[in-house]
C-alpha cells in the first residue's frame, strides 16, 4: 500500500485505500454525464494474436463509461486488417480502427509528405500522433486515456485510475500520468528508468543545475510508463517524438503547456508487466539500446531549447557523473529487491549501467552533429494551418475503411 508523500513539483495521486474499482466506475459513470470519456489503443497487427490484448479486450467490454475506442493498428495488410474488424467487433462501445498501412491512409500520408508534416519514421509515436488526429476530427469526448496493448497484467482498475483525475469535473487536472512498480513474477523490472533517467537526471542536475525542467521530469515516480490521459484541448498543439523518447517528449510538452497544478501522476496497479525488450548491447538500433539513445537526445534536445550549451566536453562530464550515480542506484534496487524477496543480477545491472554509459555520449555525439534536426511530429494546430481539411480527409479514410 502507498504513502501519502507528495515527492516533487507533480501532484501525485495514491491508492491508500484499495478502494472498488466497482465505486470508482459509478463515479466516472456520473462524470461521463459531463464529460465523455475515450480511449486510444496504439496496437501491432502482432498484439492481436498475444496473450495480452485478448485479454485487455475481455475486460474492455465491461467498462461502463467509455463512448468510443479509438484503435491504431500498425504491420497489418488487408486480410489481417478484415481479422482486427471480427477481433474488436466484441467491444459494445463505439470504436473505429486506424488501417496506418491500409490505401486511405497511406495516401493521407503522402500528401502530409508533400508539405514536409509527415511523421519521419514509423513506430508508436506515428500511431498514437494519428490516432490523436482521428480524435480531434470526430471525437466528442472530453477525456482520453491511452495505454499499451502488451499489458499482461490489466484490468479495469488501471482504466479508471488513469481517467480519474481528468474525468472528474470537480479536478483541474489537463494531464495525468500512470505510475506502477515494475515488479512481476519474482523480479524487480523497469531498467530504463531506474538505471538510465534517473541516474541522468540527477548528474544533469550536478552539471547544469537544478532547473525547474529537471526538476519537473524527477517529480515523476515512473517517467516512462506508456499509460496517460489528457483533457481533448491538449491535442491541439502537443509535439511529440516518432521514436522512442515519447513518453519524454510527452512530459516536456506538458512542462511548456501548462502549469504544474494543472498536471498530476497517479498510482494505477499493484504489479504491471508487458513485453520486455532486449538489452541489445551489441546493436544500438534495436531494444533498450536503441530507447536509451532516443531518451537521452530527447533529454537534451529539451535543454538546448531551454538555453543550455552543450559541448563535447560536458557530455564527458555528464557520463562521468551519470556513471558513478548509476553504480550507486545497482547497490540500492538490489537491497530493495532483497527485503521484498525479489531477484536482481548485479552484474546484469552493472553491465546495463555500462551500456547506458556509452549510449549517453552517443546521443550526446549525435546532439552536436544535427543540430538542424527535427526532434517532434507537428503539432495538429500546425497541419490543420498548411491542409484546412485534415480532419473531414482523416474522418472519411477511417469511417471508408470501416465500413
């Protein structure tokens, strides 16, 4: 069970009391009078045949307040996306899918192309940026929630803990981000986070100072969960990254959007685990390798907006420091690991911790060499300004598809 600490700049929202997830829905039924409620689900044609969307989709059909289901769907040709149609046609609520490689689509993006709008590479960033267009052309809800689709431990609790503090009129909440401990089948899990952005963010507080950004980024007890939800008028001018530093890209948009007190975190599951990528070590293009790069540039992309220089020589300083932070957290999670019965390999930690190391100063490399690069998707404002009508051109693909 959590405490009520408040750690950081975010308001953090806890379970103290376990309370029914039956309570909560009567509550989010009674806010869905006022504000209606959807849900964004980027998914891999793959997902479909796993063992966790299936049973995401079984606990789904029971939630009470949701008016639509928004659904991305990634790798998927016709056969497989006529498949999708008979797989989610279970749902009673409302719900479309997004065919991202299907002819509509595909030419949609094309002509985002002409005018340089497109997102540059695929992934989940592009899914879930289209899914929010989808959203913006059509959607009368007022709260969105998103989540993954290779949670292997849902159900219905996270959804209505996630919706919660947006839902609510009585909130002022615009943004609220989930947090879990990753621990699962006996072992303490999340070495990205643990290992990379915490670690990162404290030595960058050493080298560069503890400004508010840093600040605001430590508040968060998970940075990198994939599950948040958001007020409709945040689409409009969020940017986010097509690679992995969305979940980071996210929060910094929220830390230029909106003032503290309009953003919150909250506790939405006792244990939480999904797909687990490979280290990589040897291939910096794949798994956690190829995320602790996209991460660290998006860290100090951020910065570099915010004035500060960097140099060669700082991001030295920066690995130098990260490294001996790092080392210091392996001791830590492992005596947590121990007086909870769980398993951690120090020298897997140590060996991941080394890694990270390295893939700091190639981000860092990469930093200084493109300094033109574009970092973020264009916000919706932005299309919508170059292509007056994005959003009937994105309704009438999507409603074509799923007739």
């Amino acid at each position: 069970m959590a405490d009520f600490h408040q750690n950081g700049v975010v308001t953090t929202l806890h379970n103290l009391s376990n309370r029914s997830v039956e309570a909560m829905e009567a509550d989010l039924i009674k806010f869905s009078k006022k504000r209606r409620m959807a849900l964004i689900l980027p998914s891999l044609f793959s997902e479909l045949e796993g063992e966790a969307l299936p049973a995401i989709i079984d606990q789904l059909k029971d939630v009470p307040y949701l008016s639509e289901i928004i659904i991305g769907l990634d790798r998927a040709n016709k056969d497989q996306f006529e498949y999708a149609k008979h797989f989610f046609s279970k749902l009673p609520q409302h719900h479309r899918i997004l065919w991202n490689d299907g002819p509509r689509l595909t030419s949609l993006d094309g002509e985002l192309r002409e005018h340089n709008l497109s997102p540059r590479e695929p992934g989940k960033g592009r899914n879930v940026w289209f899914c929010m267009g989808y959203a913006l052309s059509c959607s009368g809800a007022e709260a969105i929630a998103l989540h993954d689709c290779d949670i292997l431990t849902y159900d219905r609790r996270l959804l209505a803990s996630l919706l919660y503090p947006v839902a609510n009129p009585h909130f002022n909440y615009e943004f609220c981000k989930g947090y879990y401990a990753r621990a699962a089948n006996g072992k303490m899990n999340g070495r990205v986070s643990r290992l990379l952005v915490t670690p990162l963010l404290r030595s960058l507080k050493k080298i560069v100072g503890p400004i508010d950004y840093l600040e605001f980024l430590d508040s968060f007890r998970y940075p990198l969960a994939g599950e948040f939800s958001f007020r409709k008028d945040v689409l409009n001018d969020i940017r986010i990254p097509s690679d992995w530093g969305l979940e980071i890209g996210v929060l910094s948009e929220m830390h230029r959007n909106y003032a503290n007190n309009r953003l919150c975190q909250v506790d939405i599951a006792d244990t939480y685990d999904h797909k687990h990528q490979s280290l990589s070590f040897d291939d910096q293009a794949a798994g956690l390798s190829r995320m602790s790069i996209d991460i660290s540039k998006a860290i100090f992309r951020k910065l570099g907006t915010k004035g500060e220089v960097f140099s060669a020589e700082t991001f030295r300083s920066i690995k130098a420091t990260y490294y001996r932070i790092a080392l210091d957290f392996v001791e830590t999670y492992h005596n947590d690991a121990m007086m909870n019965g769980l398993t951690l390999d120090i020298h897997q930690e140590e060996k991941a911790v080394e890694m990270f190391a390295k893939n700091i100063m190639t981000a860092g490399q990469i930093y200084l060499e493109r300094p033109m690069e574009t970092p973020f998707i264009p916000s919706w404002n932005r299309v919508s300004s170059a292509i007056p009508d994005i959003y009937e051109k994105i309704y009438h693909a999507v409603s074509q598809d799923n007739q």
